[in-house]
C-alpha cells in the first residue's frame, strides 16, 4: 500500500505538469505497484485460475512500458488506476472462501477485465507508434480512449467490491469489517484520482489550437493534404524536415480502424513475450538449483542429454565440441546395446554417421550456441530440444542441424532469388497508376539489403558432403522435407493472422517466436517477398491504393531493422570475448551474416562470394524450381480496399502518357530458364567488391541497350554496384539523368508525326 500511496502522489505531480514525457524515475515510481500486484498473483493463480490470463498479459504490457526510452504520463494515468483496482484483490482470504456461485461470477468478472486490459495494451502499442504530431491531431480520438479506459478500470474496481462485500456478507461478519477495511484504504489513497482523470480527457491548448487549425481547413480531409500537414509540423511544432510516409499513413487511418488491424500483432507479441518471461523463470530457477548445489543435469528436460551431462559430470555449460562427441558416443553404446538385445539395427542408426563427422560440428555448435561462445549451457540445451517436433529423437534434431539445415537454407536461397527476378517482371509492367508505389517500394523498402542476407549463404564443403548419395542420405531427406514443410506453415500461418504486416522489429521476432532469425529468415523472407510479388502482380491490372505499398515498404524495412539487430547482438557477443569477428562470421550460420558485416562494419575486407552447388539429391524436389499456383484473388491478398478503378480508356490513354513509358513497346518474356540460375559471384579480377543487386526497373525492355553479354551467364534482374560511396551516387544520378534524356528522346520520336519516312 506504500508503494500505491507514492504512486499517486507522483500521479498527481505529473498530471499538473505541463510536459507530456516522464522521467524514468517517476515511471518506476508509477509502476511500482502494478509490480507488487503481479508478484503477489503469480503465487495464487494456481489457485485462482480465473485471473491467470488476465495477469499474464498485465505483466505483457508492464514490462514494454519498462523497456521504453520515453513514457507518455496519460498512459501512466491510465496504469495508475490499475494499479488501484488489482489491489482491490488485496484481500485473498475473501477470495478463497468465495462460494460456487460467486466463482462462476468472479470467472466472467475476470473475462472481462482480460478483454480490457488487451484492448488497453493494444492502444497503447498503437498510442506510442503514431508519435505525438499524430497524436495531437487526433486528440479528441485519443483521448477519449485514454479516459474510457481509465474509467473502466475504475468501474472494474467497483464491481469487484461489490462482489467481495456481498460474498464476505454472508460469511463470518470480522470478514466483511476487513473488506471494508480494505476499501477504505484505496479510497484514501485515490481521493484525488477523479482529478487525474479528468485531465487525461481535457485537451490542452497545443491540441485545441490544431483542432482549429484542422476545422478551418476542411476538417478530416485536411489530414489528407500532405501540403497543409507538413507546414503544419514545421509551424507548430518546428519539425525541420517533411513528415515521414509512417505518419501519413498513421492520419490516414481513423484510431478505431488502427486498433482493429494491430490487435493480431498485439496477440502475437502477448504470446512472445509470455514465452520470453516463462523461459526468464526458468533460467531463475536454474539459478536456484545451482545455489542448493543441485546438480546442474537435473535442469535438462531430455532424458538422454540428462545422461550424457551427468556422465561428463559437466557444470552449467561445456564445450561444444565436447558435448556433440558425449552425445555421439552415449547413442553408439545406445544402439549397440538396442542391436544386441533386438537382434537389429536401431532405426535411428544412421545418425550415427552424421554425428561421428568433425564436419558437422560447427553447424550443431550454431545452432545451441546462442552467444557464438563456443560453449552450451543448460539452458540453451533446453531451449534447443524444446523446439524439436515431438515426433522426432534427439539424435534426429541434432542429425538435422548438422547436415540438413544447409540443404533447406540453399533451397529457401534458391526459392528467393526467384521470387527477386519475379518481382522484377512484375514491377516492370505494372499499371502507370501503381507505378510510383511500385518505385518507392523497390528504391526505399530495404530490398537491397536483404539481398545481400540471401546472397551472403554460401554452398560450401559441409552442403556438398551431406548431398551424395550415403547411407544417411535418404532418411535426412525425409526429415529435411518435413521440418521445411512445418516451418512453412507455421510461419505463414502467422504472417496471415497479421496479413503480413510487420510494424515493428518486434512483430518480426513475434511471428518466428525466437530473437535467433538466423535459423528462419531465408524462409521467412520468401513468404513474405511472394506475397509482395502478388500485390505487385496485381498491380498489373488494378489500380492499388497508396496505403497497399506503404505498408509493404515499411515491413521489409522492419524486417532488416530485426536482422540489423540480430547482427550487432551477435558482433557485440563476440568482441566481448575477444574472439575474431571477421573469422566467425564468416563461419556463423553459413555465412549469412558475411555480406551484411562486409558492407556495414567500420572497416569493410574484401569478399569473394561462394556458388551453390549443384549436386544430386541435394535439394527438396518439390521446392525449387518455384511452383507458381494461380493468382488469388486481390481481396485474399490485399491489406486495403481498392480505390475507385479507372475505366479501360483512361487507362490506355495513361499508358501513352509522358509521365510513364509505353509499358507494352515490347512483349515481355516472363523469366525462367537459365536467367534464374545465372547469379555469378563477383569477377576476382575487379578491383571494387560488389555488394548490391538492384532492380532495373526503370527501363522496359524495348528501352534498353543492346548487351553484348551472354544473356545465359549475366542476369537481366540486377546491375551490380560498388559499395556505396558519395562518387558513386553522383555517378549512379547522372546515369539516370542519361537514361531520362533517353526516354525522353524516345517518346519524341513517338509522338512525331510520319518519324519512320524521314
């Protein structure tokens, strides 16, 4: 109750308080008792399974609150009268003693403060990414939201007394004095709450000076004049620079129909972090078992591994290649003791072959190694079993890592760079409407750098002995076909429940369930660049809305913030323990960060690229090449409803424009054949290394210079360029400026009357 009484004077402070950030000390001070009360139900929801969900996602939306740089204090006002109303639970005798028919009532009391708190925590993810112009704009919006839900923590709060009151009436009468008591409590230390409400839902004079302004120039359609909002945020708010493309879409889009179509990234986000804070538990009660000197070999959740550790008497980690030698001997002896008692071979004998090879050893040591130290512990050993299908052995999983996870990732390298030269068809004729969208979408959307991630795998020893024809070759094909097919579905189960959206770095860890996209991003990439070469596919033929691109863009760009991520987590790791980054990333889960490091570390090393290689039975049949179904239908994958369609005449008469070259000069072939398989690596010769692929898009076909390459071994889809440097864009811009002159030059002839007699 301490805590609550300080929460509130510091409440009070920041309400009268003309700024709307908090500092970090007040924040905590805020949110100390929520805290408490979470603690407090952790240890009784056993017990009261009633409260159980609406807890965990509590504790979800405290601790993002926590991890922000910067904290709006509406919000805080908001969690304030949370705080208040968990407390109200203070009295757990009364609960417990609560007759059958006052559970069944606390059971759907709590379903719907479940449904609160979610909506609660979905606002306030989308209160914070829309920034505070866009914020202040919609001021009335928002803050009406803000105070109904203040409002109904308040009501919640109300309610519960009551129940408890009228529960503890009908026991022993010291229970109802102390619930009483209880309330009388929270009521003293929330006399000025009514106070803090209601300025949560006044509008302050910045927001009512823009609501004018707003009112005077045409009201909601003045937040889609891009004009009037840009000298609106360098006049009133002394922005420098032209609102971004986020905070357009963000005024745009009314806040009920925002809160609609983030909710399922929200969901997905609850469920990563439920899973990230229960692993947290675990690694506490690891801690725990340590200090009893436990055992460590106590904490391992597979039976054989438990052994193996307890045999090698190993403490809380061991090397890595230790570990994959116990392994492989404890299933030798497993095995040989399986055959001399069956009288056959154990099924999973082939592993054995696998697991006995020094070869694989980096690749298993990858994919437990979290940290790239070297070392496994207990914990990352459980994290890795935890994950396998529950059909499959260890021997299985680990066989898998070792020799099959290569294979798949040089198929998904594979189904990618396909999806890249479809994308570049695609985007060459789609319809002049879309033709700016489709522009900002290959120049600004990241796709360069995520070329870089599929091209940096390389096919190198370890694909190319796993791939012959051995013992072990066709029951890893079978389990390869398998996992590749679940990881798939699974993860495109859950691009579809956000319908491919990724508003944040955090929905993209959200959806692969792991902060180790290392493992899934080559598969994760090509679902999500196949849908994007659908709705560029149907931009061929209808006319999209802006808002349909810009949601595209800004998901590849998250998608590389994730990967960026990932990269400075790992190098960090590495410095930290003075190990040979260059090395080690050449090495690291085959290569697939060496490009991204050669290209964004300080100190850029040469790099030569590595083919694949084409070897027998070393990809998935039905993987590559692509099988294209038919196209779906636009509402099956569009995000945004179509605007108003052009009529065919109107859009003929656009394909002539000036502002677009014809876009059917030329028929244009749709790539296939060795134009998909001709990606080289850069000539050794060259003085420059190349780094970037980028789509020429600008010009059709017919437009473009005779090549005098073999169009067999140079692929059409991509100009390679250097490193970028400030002579190379100056260079790149008057390249373009050329082909501009040429284009121009072009349609004069065109549009010249009797040009071919002259």
């Amino acid at each position: 109750m301490a805590n609550l009484s300080k929460a509130q004077t510091v409440v009070d402070d920041i309400v009268a308080s003309e700024a709307w950030t908090v500092v970090k000390e007040n924040v905590t001070a805020v949110l100390a008792p929520a805290k408490d009360v979470v603690l407090i139900l952790d240890s009784v929801t056993k017990y009261i399974p009633a409260v159980m969900v609406a807890e965990s996602v509590l504790s979800v939306i405290i601790k993002h609150e926590l991890e922000r740089q910067e904290n709006d204090k509406n919000i805080l006002v908001v969690y304030h009268t949370i705080s208040i109303f968990w407390f109200t639970l203070c009295n757990l005798q009364t609960i417990f003693r609560a007759a059958e028919h006052i559970k069944g009532e606390l059971d759907t009391f709590f379903q719907e403060v479940n449904k609160t708190t979610q909506d609660f925590g979905n606002f306030r993810e989308v209160y914070y990414r829309h920034g505070h112009f866009a914020r202040t704009l919609r001021s009335s919006e928002y803050r009406k939201k803000l105070a109904d839900f203040a409002q109904g923590f308040v009501d919640h709060k109300s309610k519960l007394q009551f129940i408890l009151v009228e529960n503890s009436a009908l026991q022993i009468t010291d229970m109802s004095v102390n619930v009483n008591g209880v309330s009388a409590k929270l009521d003293a230390v929330t006399a000025k709450l009514d106070q803090a409400l209601a300025v949560i839902a006044k509008q302050t004079p910045l927001e009512v000076s823009v609501a004018k302004q707003l009112q005077e120039n045409g009201g909601e359609k003045a937040l889609q004049n891009p004009q009037f909002l840009n000298e609106l945020a360098r006049n009133t708010f002394g922005a420098e620079e032209d609102l971004s493309p986020q905070v357009h879409a963000s005024l745009r889009q009314g806040l009920d129909e925002a809160l609609t179509a983030n909710m399922p990234m929200f969901t997905l986000k609850v469920e990563a972090a439920q899973k990230e804070m229960s692993e947290a538990v675990e690694r506490s009660t690891e801690t725990i078992m340590q200090q009893l000197n436990s055992g460590p070999y106590q904490l391992i959740k597979d039976e054989d591994i438990k052994e193996v550790w307890k045999s090698m008497n190993w403490r809380i980690s061991c090397k890595s290649r230790h570990f994959v030698d116990a392994v492989h001997n404890h299933f030798a002896q497993k095995f040989g003791e399986h055959r001399h008692r069956a009288g056959k071979v154990h099924p999973d004998q082939w592993t054995l072959n696998i697991l006995s090879q020094v070869i694989y050893y980096p690749s298993i040591s990858d994919a437990i190694d979290d940290d790239g130290s070297g070392y496994i512990s207990v914990h990352e050993v459980n994290q890795f079993f935890k994950s396998r299908p529950k059909e499959w052995s260890a021997v299985q999983w680990l066989s898998f890592w070792a020799a099959g996870w290569k294979q798949n990732a040089l198929a998904y390298k594979t189904r990618c760079k396909v999806v890249f030269s479809d994308l570049e068809a695609a985007a060459r004729t789609v319809l002049p409407q879309n033709r700016r969208g489709v522009k900002a979408y290959i120049k600004t959307s990241g796709l360069s750098e995520l070329w870089l991630v599929v091209n940096s795998l390389t096919g190198d020893g370890v694909a190319h002995h796993s791939a012959h024809h051995t013992p072990e070759t066709a029951p890893l094909n079978a389990l390869r076909a398998e996992i590749m097919q679940k990881e798939i579905d699974h993860i495109r189960s859950r691009l579809e429940r956000i319908q491919y959206q990724l508003e944040s770095p955090e929905t993209v860890l959200a959806v692969l369930g792991t902060h180790r996209l290392e493992g899934f991003i080559l598969c994760f990439l090509d679902l999500i660049l196949d849908r994007h070469y659908q709705i560029i596919e149907a931009a061929n033929t209808l006319v999209l809305g802006d808002r349909e691109f810009e949601t595209m863009i800004f998901s590849l760009r998250n998608l590389v913030a994730a990967f960026s991520a990932r990269y400075h987590s790992i190098i960090a790791s590495w410095k930290q323990q003075r190990l040979d980054t260059g090395f080690l990333v050449e090495c690291f889960a085959g290569g697939l960060f060496n490009d991204w490091h050669e290209v964004f570390q300080d100190n850029p090393v040469a790099y030569e690229g590595g083919e694949t290689p084409k070897t027998s039975g070393s990809q998935i049949p039905s993987t590559s090449p692509r099988q294209r179904s038919p196209p779906p239908r636009p509402e099956d994958i569009l995000v945004f409803p179509l605007p108003p369609q052009p009529s065919p005449t109107r859009t003929s008469s656009e394909d002539s424009s000036a502002g677009s070259p014809p876009p059917r000069l030329a028929p244009l072939p749709h790539p296939q054949g060795p134009r998909r398989r001709s990606f080289q690596r850069p000539n050794r010769s060259s003085t420059s290394t190349d780094y970037f692929y980028h789509f020429d898009f600008e010009r059709r076909p017919s437009e473009r210079p005779v090549s005098t390459a073999d169009p067999a071994s140079i692929s059409e889809v991509y100009r390679k360029t250097k490193k970028p440097k400030i002579e190379d864009r100056i260079t790149s811009l008057e390249t373009e400026l050329s082909d501009i002159k040429g284009m121009l030059n072009h349609l004069i002839l065109l549009s010249t009357p009797n040009h071919g007699d002259t």
